[in-house]
C-alpha cells in the first residue's frame, strides 16, 4: 500500500459504499427502533408515568418556591407543563443507548460482509481474535483512552490543546477498537500486530478524522435544546447521522485494514518479531 494513498483510496471505497441500498436501510434501523419504543412506551405506559411525573413535580419540597413565583407572575400549574418534557428528556436517551447498541451489534458484521464479499472475495479468513477477545480489546482499550482523557483534563486549560488533545485520544481508541474488530475476522494475532505496528500512524488519522465526524450529532441533538418542539424529530436526525458515520467509520477501517492485509500476505511487508497486541 502507498502511503496516504491507501488512506484516501479507503475513504473512496468507504463513502460509496455509504450508498448502497443494504447500509443505507441498515441506517434506518436505530430511528425505527426509537419510533417503536417511544410509540410503545405511550401506548402503554404514557398516562401512568405522566400523573407520576406530574405529582412529583408538584410535591417536590425544592421547587415549592420556585411553582409559588411562577404563580407571582401570573403562570399556573407550571409543573403540567414540565411534566411531559420531564419524562421526555428521561425516555429519549435510553430509547437512543438501546437503538445505538442493537445497530451496532448488527451493522459491524453486515458492513465486513458486505467489503470482504465485493472487494476482498479471495481473502482467506484466519479468525486471529475471537468475539470475547474482541470485548476484552474494547473494554480494556476503552478504560485506557478514559483514563487518558482524566489525565490531561488539566492541560485543557491551555487554548490550543482542548482543540488537540480529546480528538487525539479518541481517535486512537477508535483506530484500536475499529482496525482490531475490522481485522479479527480475517487476520491471525501475528497479522494483526504486523499491521498495526506498520500502518498505526495512518490509522490514527483515520480513527481522529472519525472522531471529528462524530461531533456532528451532537452539535444536531443540543439545536434540539434551544427549539423544545423539534426535540424529537432532532433527535431522530442526529441518531440517523449517528449511525452513517459509525456505518462511514467502519467501512472506513475495513477498506483499509484488509488493503493492508491483502498487501501484507502479498510479501509486501517483512516478518516482525511477535509482541504484544
């Protein structure tokens, strides 16, 4: 593979794969999910957990004195209004944690699938990692990158820094969650290392370039916070978006990672001695 090349090429590779009709549908799964629940959840259990919320509310002992001044100006029975909105901002995010975890449970295998069998058919499969190797990776990974974005939080108050140092970190957690999962199909241990050893510097811009491209949900789902009655609809947006980056990210890491392979059990690379990772 030549250099940055082999980056942009992937990224080519990544976003019209984007456009397929399967990654697309797969897309619309999380905010189906989230549609259903919701429905679900009103159906079911609206009117109950609504008289709950608006009791609460109203029995609170540390908002007597906030209702009696909304009461001063004029607004009554302020806590019927919160009260819908209240369980809202409860329901939303754990219909949106659920959706987000089915889908990438589901989507990871039908994105290899979908790379290894149109681009990479002759790529034999070595299964280097195992599906608790994988979460062992992830967990262990994930609590590095967590207790390296803790370490540096002081050095956030230097300007320049906040703007490199969080993309920096979890961009690496991305490039070794993504580049491990995207290999363990495919690769032995021994591929595995060998690529990372010499392609790390590359998969780190992959994994900050995906980190960037992460933030764009969020900014959707806080517009949600200013414009209360496009909450809902925001939210369902912002999950969408989610979910094409993660598909981006993935397919991303896979054209990659199995080029790289591919390149590696071509004689592209020379042996290097076993380690860890």
């Amino acid at each position: 593979m030549n250099g940055m090349q082999g980056v942009l090429d992937a990224c080519r590779h990544a976003l019209a794969d984007c456009l397929q009709p399967r990654v697309l549908a797969l897309s619309l799964l999380p905010v189906l999910i989230i549609v259903a629940g919701a429905w679900g959840f009103g159906y079911f259990y609206w009117d109950g957990a609504l008289s709950w919320a608006h009791a609460w509310l109203a029995g609170a002992s540390l908002l007597q004195g906030f209702w009696s001044w909304l009461r001063s100006l004029g607004v009554g029975h302020a806590e019927a209004v919160l009260a819908p909105l209240l369980l809202v901002l409860a329901i939303l995010p754990l219909l949106v944690l659920a959706a987000l975890l089915l889908v990438a449970l589901l989507m990871t295998p039908a994105l290899l699938g979908l790379v290894a069998g149109r681009r990479f058919p002759g790529l034999e499969r070595r299964r280097g990692a195992s599906f608790v190797q994988s979460l062992l990776w992830s967990g262990g990974t994930t609590l590095a990158a967590l207790g390296a974005l803790l370490l540096s939080i002081p050095l956030w108050l230097v300007p320049p820094l906040i703007l490199v140092l969080p993309p920096l970190i979890w961009g690496w957690l991305t490039y070794r969650v993504m580049a491990f999962d995207a290999l363990a199909a495919h690769a032995s241990a021994q591929e595995r290392r060998q690529i990372f050893h010499r392609h790390g510097g590359r998969l780190l811009a992959i994994g900050i370039a995906c980190g960037y491209l992460g933030a764009a949900p969020g900014v959707v789902w806080l517009s949600g916070a200013w414009f209360l009655a496009l909450l809902l609809p925001l939210t369902l947006l912002a999950v969408w978006i989610y979910t094409m980056v993660f598909a981006f990210s993935a397919l991303w890491f896979l054209h990659y990672c199995l080029a790289a392979l591919q390149a590696l059990r071509a004689g592209d690379a020379p042996a290097l001695p076993r380690g860890p990772g």
